[in-house]
C-alpha cells in the first residue's frame, strides 16, 4: 500500500511541477532556519550541564548602587564568613590573581605575562569537566609554588605539553608546573589559561569588601536561593560596607549564567536569551509562513483533483485512504525539502558562525538528527492534514456530475493565512528599522568622552603610574611618533568605574554620600576627551593637584566632578563648584579643580551615575593607561608602547585594547538581534512572494474567461491587472490593521530596556506597507499581466 501511495504522489508532483517547486522552496528554506537556529539553540541551552547537581548550584553576584553596576565578582574569602549562613552544602572559589600577585614569569631569555591567572578551590571536579593531560592537577591546586596550565598556553610557553616539573621564574620565585589539562570545552561559562595554588597565606590578608574571584554555592535541595541571597547581602553590607547599604546581592542559577549575565567581568563573553528566543520565534515564523503556503497551494489546486477524488472513491476507496494519499504526499515533499535544507545548511555554516559568533557543525550521526526527523515529518503532517481532510471530503457524485462548488471555508483559510503571512511580513519589517534607528542612537549618543583613535594599555604596574608616579616613562610615551597625549586612568569608561568612597560635602549628608571615582594622572580631559564645562584639567604646572600625604598627616588631591555629581551637592552652576573641598572617608581633603559633562559609564541601558575623578589615587590592583593617536600610526605607536614597557619595566607586554572595539562589544548582542531580524524579515517576504506567485498563478488562471470575457468589452490591460491585484491589496490592507497594533506593543516593550530610546516613527510603519503592498502587487501583477495580455480567442475557443 504504501508503495502505491509513494507512486501516486510522484504522479502527483510530476503533474504538478510550478505548485511542487514552490512548495520545495519555501520548506527548504523554512527547514534549513529551523535546522539553523536548533543547531544554535542547542549550543546555547547546553551550556554548563555537566555537574551532577548543577540545579542546585548558584552563583553569587553583587549589584553595587552607588555606581549602578552589577558584577559576579565577589570577595575570594566568602566562604570563611558563611558559617551562620543557613542551606549551603558547599563552595567553590575561582579567585583571579592577575593584578594580586606577580604574573611575569620568564622561561628561558624571555618574558611572558601568564593571561587569565586564577587559583581555585580543590573542588574543581564538582562544578566543570576539566581532562588532565599530563601530571597531577590536585597536588597545583593544594601545594604551593606549583601551577597548572592549559594546553595552549604550555605550548605557548614551552613548545611542548610535555612540561610537568618545568619551571617558570618569576620576582617572587619559581613555579613549577604540576599538570597541563585540555581546553575547556566551549559550551561552559569558565575561562582560565592557568590555576595556580591558593595560598592561605595571601587571602587571610584580604577583606570581605576585596571583589576578586567568583563564588559558587551548592546549596541543599530544599532551601531558598533568594534566602540565601538576603542573607548574604546582609553580610556583605554589615561586615565589607559598615551597615551602608552598598549592596545588593544575587544569586545566578548556574546553568543559566551564560544566557542571563552581561556583566563586562565575565570569565569570557556571553550568550543572549534574547538572541535565543528572537531565533526560535523567527524561525517558527518561517516555518508557519511555508507551510501556509503548501496549505494555502494545495487547498487551491483542489478542482483541479477534484475529478481524480471522485473517481477513487466511485472505485471504492475510503476518505481514510484518501487521506493517508495527501498526507503521504506532504510528508514526502517534506522529506525531499529536508534534504534539500540539510545541503543548504552546510553551505550557509560558515556565515550563520560568523553572524552568531560560534562554531557550530551539523553531526548528522548525532541525536540532533533526530530532531531533522521529527521536525521533517511534523511539517510534512500538519502542512498537509487541511488539505487532506478538505479535498477527500468532496463528494464522488457531485464531482464526476461536474456540480462541484468551491467551499466557502477553503476560501475563507485561504485568505486568513495569506493575511497571517503579511502581517507577519510587516512586523518584521518594522521591527528591522526600529532596531537599526535604535543602534544607530546608540552609537550617536553623547557619552561625555570620545571613543575614537583612544587605545588603553591594561596590566600595568600601579605604584609606576601612580603611588610613585614614572614621570619618564609617561613622557617617553607621549613622545612617540603619533601619540597626541597620554594619561593613566584606572577604569574602563566602556565597563565600569570600579572605585567608590564616602564624601562629605558642605550642606549634605553629615555622614557621607557613597561616591564612584576613577583614579588618574595628569591631562585626562584633553587625552580622554572629556567635556570640561568649568575649571581646567589636572596639570603638571599644578602640583597640588596630585595626591599627597603631607607631613602633618593629611592627605590631599585635586578633583574632577560630573555635572550631575556638581548638582547633587547643590551647585546649579557648574562654576559654583570650582574651589570647593570636599573631605573622602579616609580624611583626604579633595578640591574641585574641574567639572566635566556627565559620563555614561557602561551601556546606555544603565542608569546615569554621578561620579567623580581623582589625580593620583588608585583603588585599583593594576593600572591602565589611555593614550590618544594618529589613526594611520596605531601600529608603530603600539610597537613604540611594547618597546618601552619592556625596557623600563623588564616584563611583558599587557593587554592593549582599543576604546571603540571594547564600546561596540557592549551592544554586541543587539546588533546580532538586528541582523537576525533582517535577514529573517527578508526570507519572511520572499516566502510570502512564493506563496503569492502561486495563489496569483491559480486565481489567474481560474478567472482567465472572465478576463478574456472583458478585454473584448474593451477593458484595457493595465485595467484587468489591477482587476486580479484587488482581491490580494484588501487582503493585505486587512492584514496592516492586524499587524500595526501588535508590532506596536513588542517594539514598545523591547525599546522599554533603554533608558535613551528613539520614537516609533510612522514612517516606518508607512515604509513597511508600502514594501509588502508593493510586493504583492508586482508578485500579483506578473501574473496577471501574462493572462491580460493573451489573446482572448486562446481562452474562449472551447467556449
């Protein structure tokens, strides 16, 4: 049986070859982005699911209020403070000693700077998988001078894997390495090139308030992670702040930190939920848009099989029977479909990594496979269960008497799935532009600094470029060729200002305002490009502005303010401010020298801080140095930079990065929502297109007497093709009242996530009714143009 229905079906498709290509098309290409985006899907979900007990695992982060900046980063000895901490069965501590310890090793006559440094409790096993190579990484993480590393990063160092009990010489001592393990497997949130042994000793020094490891709590099955979270941010702001409200703590499900944490401290960049679930719904659309096709085509074709039911049935065969024929012919087409989309896949991999920035690959062996199947045969059945039902319905006598009439109900699906399909056209055209209006405000908003032709030198030494300030070094470097002017500053403008301290002004409060400050050195306006809006830059000719500890004890330093910091204390005009002094929680006496437009630290979603900065004071453990250049000399000024690193400070080369790059890394995960969006958008009208194409094809050819009829009355052709556009242009005015609405609320909700965010403009909902009308019509109309223009007598001759 299933022979003849196999049979039967390619009879069908050879019959009907316009009706099955069309078909083929718009379900491979819905196939292959659904294939697509479960391939990334799957990578995404898939992250960190290896511990046994990941659901009970969490991660602690902190979201500090005075600067408005949320991180996972906590103190590395939190968990000699949780005792009275109810619920957690256990800990595990990845503290990053970049910055804390020396990390300049040397093996042979060279110097290398050991990136990604971190120790970590002996624990690992529970909370990753990690594969030991060569030697014992039990005895790097419990004894001391011993180290364990990646295995690019010994063969970075040595050459070889081959390097248990070789060492790397550094100021304070020897390391030896005790074990290489393999890289980390990409579907996991951690990121280490090398563990080194946590030493007891260097911790006890440290207080809760220090931020620099990450913390994961195992607690027992029945306990409440948001109690634990009271609980601990309790702690925190009792113990680390003096009873301040300094903290708000979290508690980050394991399993889901790659897709919900967006923090710029991330052990390596991110996932995007949103990304996620934009791919699944767009995909789904796609999906639903081809198989409205096939329905929409097939339940057109139906008179024309109508006489092929009618004889089946006088032969004596079932409506069951009937049915299973349709479904075997749906299913078959999507089967053909699906191998046709798994070629597509293959050759569209290397774009579709690119554009979500992973390597993924089709394992054809794998249970993914099962899923091609499943999702094969569910479209091959629900794409043609309607149209089987409705044309094995028909009634043998009335077909074969030639009385057959068109159903009501199948004009009425068919005309309510084209309107589905161009209302879904039209949200997403709107949705694209709405996006690219918002990246674009993005990218042009005021941010208080400039972000061009700035590159920041990170790792250096602090005491060089602050307590003790190198002098020549900072003007060796402004010296080179293409270097306009240098500074030392301690954060990141792109991330977060990472310091804060209590202030005391005239008038406020008498126990202090939590303020955030960055640390620097001389000419940060003029080298950062800040907006100065009174008073001047930090200057060498102005001694006094550099921090100072003076013989009787106090401390002092110069100060730049924001404007919106300027107005918190009371100062309406920014020039009221310049002179005044103002007294930090460890009686440092801070004069107003300058003040500068406000910042926006981070990302435009984040609130607006009020913050300040302070010439030659650091809270920091490393220093960064901002330098601004000639674009056509970044490379020889980065060259002229390693040079005198290496010189005067006999280490490696740190980490250089350009402002622009780290700023557009921010709305990464926008900008891959908005070209998913356009490139779905995009697929959604050609598959609209495909399925017009083949309803204009059947309506024109239904209607091809009656047109014959009129242009021998005298009707014109341009007359007769706006005549079989009509049906299709209401049909998509309908479909605008549907969409409008809708769109509307979801743009509104996703731009509610800006604090700057751009109006809906009406122009884009005109544009996108202009695009989908005009499609359809052009679609409609080179169609309906073909039977216009025909000659009547060709139509009429069997009249």
């Amino acid at each position: 049986m299933l022979n003849n229905y196999i049979l039967a079906a390619l009879r069908a498709f050879n019959r009907q070859k316009k009706h099955t290509l069309l078909n083929l098309f718009g379900l491979s290409v819905g196939l292959a982005a659904a294939i697509l985006v479960a391939l990334f899907v799957n990578f995404e979900r898939s992250f960190d699911k290896s511990p046994k007990h990941s659901e009970h695992i969490y991660r602690v982060a902190q979201y500090f209020i005075p600067i408005g900046t949320s991180a996972p980063i906590t103190s590395p000895v939190l968990d000699k403070h949780i005792d009275g901490i109810n619920g957690i069965r256990d800990v595990f501590s990845l503290d990053m000693l970049n910055g804390y310890i020396d990390d300049q090793v040397k093996v042979g006559d060279r110097f290398y700077q050991l990136n990604d440094l971190m120790s970590a409790s002996p624990n690992i096993d529970e909370y990753m998988n990690i594969t030991v190579l060569k030697g014992d990484l039990t005895k790097a993480l419990t004894q001391p001078d011993q180290i364990a590393l990646v295995r690019s990063e010994a063969m970075r160092l040595f050459g070889s894997v081959d390097v248990v009990g070789k060492t790397l010489a550094r100021k304070e001592g020897r390391w030896t390495v005790a074990a290489v393990f393999d890289e980390l497997p990409a579907n996991t949130h951690f990121a280490f090139n090398s563990l080194a042994y946590r030493n007891p000793a260097f911790f006890e020094k440290m207080r809760l308030s220090h931020n620099g490891g990450y913390n994961y709590l195992r607690l027992d099955p029945n306990t409440n992670p948001e109690s634990v979270a009271t609980q601990l941010q309790s702690l925190f702001n009792k113990v680390a702040y003096g009873g301040q409200n300094v903290v708000e703590v979290r508690m980050q499900p394991f399993s889901q930190i790659h897709l919900t944490s967006d923090s710029r401290f991330e052990l390596k960049q991110g996932g995007s939920e949103t990304t996620v679930l934009v791919c699944i719904g767009l995909s789904l659309l796609l999906i639903v848009i081809a198989s409205v096709n096939f329905i929409n085509m097939s339940v057109a074709q139906a008179s024309q099989r109508a006489k092929e039911v009618g004889v089946r049935k006088a032969l004596g065969a079932s409506r069951s029977q009937l049915v299973a024929q349709f479904l075997c012919e749906s299913t078959l087409l999507a089967i053909i479909s699906a191998v046709i989309a798994c070629a597509l896949v293959e050759l569209s991999l290397p774009w579709f990594n690119t554009l979500v920035d992973r390597q993924l690959s089709l394992n054809y062996l794998s249970s993914f496979s099962v899923f091609i199947v499943g999702i094969t045969l569910l479209v091959g059945l629900v794409a043609g269960l309607y149209p089987a039902l409705f044309i094995s319905s028909f009634s043998a006598k009335r077909v074969l008497s030639g009385d057959l009439q068109r159903g009501k109900t199948a004009i009425w699906v068919r005309k309510s799935l084209l309107v589905l399909q161009s209302a879904m056209s039209i949200a997403l055209i709107i949705g694209s532009i709405t996006l690219y209006q918002q990246l674009t405000l993005i990218n042009s908003l005021p941010v208080g600094y400039e972000r061009e032709h700035k590159l920041l030198v990170a790792g250096l030494p602090r005491n060089q470029l602050f307590f003790h300030y190198n002098s020549s070094f900072m003007d060796e470097i402004s010296r080179l060729p293409g270097v306009n002017s240098v500074s030392a500053f301690d954060s990141d403008l792109t991330a977060v200002i990472g310091s804060s301290t209590s202030v005391i002004w005239q008038g406020g409060n008498p126990e202090g305002e939590v303020v955030p400050f960055a640390g620097t050195s001389f000419d940060i306006v003029k080298t950062h490009g800040l907006n100065l809006i009174a008073g001047r830059d930090f200057s060498k000719q102005q001694a006094s502005d550099w921090y100072q500890k003076h013989d009787d004890g106090s401390k002092t330093a110069g100060i730049i303010v924001t404007r919106a910091l300027a107005e918190q204390a009371g100062f309406n005009d920014p020039q009221q401010a310049i002179g005044q002094v103002w007294r930090f929680n460890d009686n440092t006496k801070g004069k107003i020298v300058g003040v500068i437009e406000n910042l926006k630290v981070g990302s435009v979603k984040e609130s607006l801080v009020p913050a300040m900065l302070v010439c030659g004071l650091s809270f920091q453990n490393v220093a960064r140095m901002v330098v601004d250049f000639e674009p056509a000399q970044l490379m020889s000024v980065k060259q002229g930079i390693k040079d005198i690193i290496q010189r005067q400070f006999n280490m490696a080369v740190p980490k250089m990065e350009l402002l622009s790059v780290n700023y557009d890394a921010i709305y990464k995960s926008d900008r891959q929502v908005s070209e998913v969006v356009t490139i779905f958008s995009i697929l959604a009208i050609v598959l609209t297109c495909v399925g017009i194409l083949g309803l204009a094809s059947f309506s024109a050819l239904r209607r091809g007497k009656e047109v014959a009829i009129r242009k021998v009355l005298g009707d014109s052709v341009f007359g007769l093709v706006n005549l079989l556009a009509k049906e299709f242009m209401i049909l998509v005015l309908i479909s605008v009242l549907i969409a409008f609405p809708l769109t509307y609320l979801l743009v509104d909700d996703w731009l509610s996530n800006f604090n700057e965010r751009v109006s809906q403009s009406i122009l884009a909902y005109g544009f996108a009714v202009l695009v989908v009308t005009s499609v359809t019509w052009i679609t409609v109309a080179s169609i309906a143009y073909k039977v216009a223009s025909a000659r009547p007598s060709m139509m009429l001759r069997y009249e």
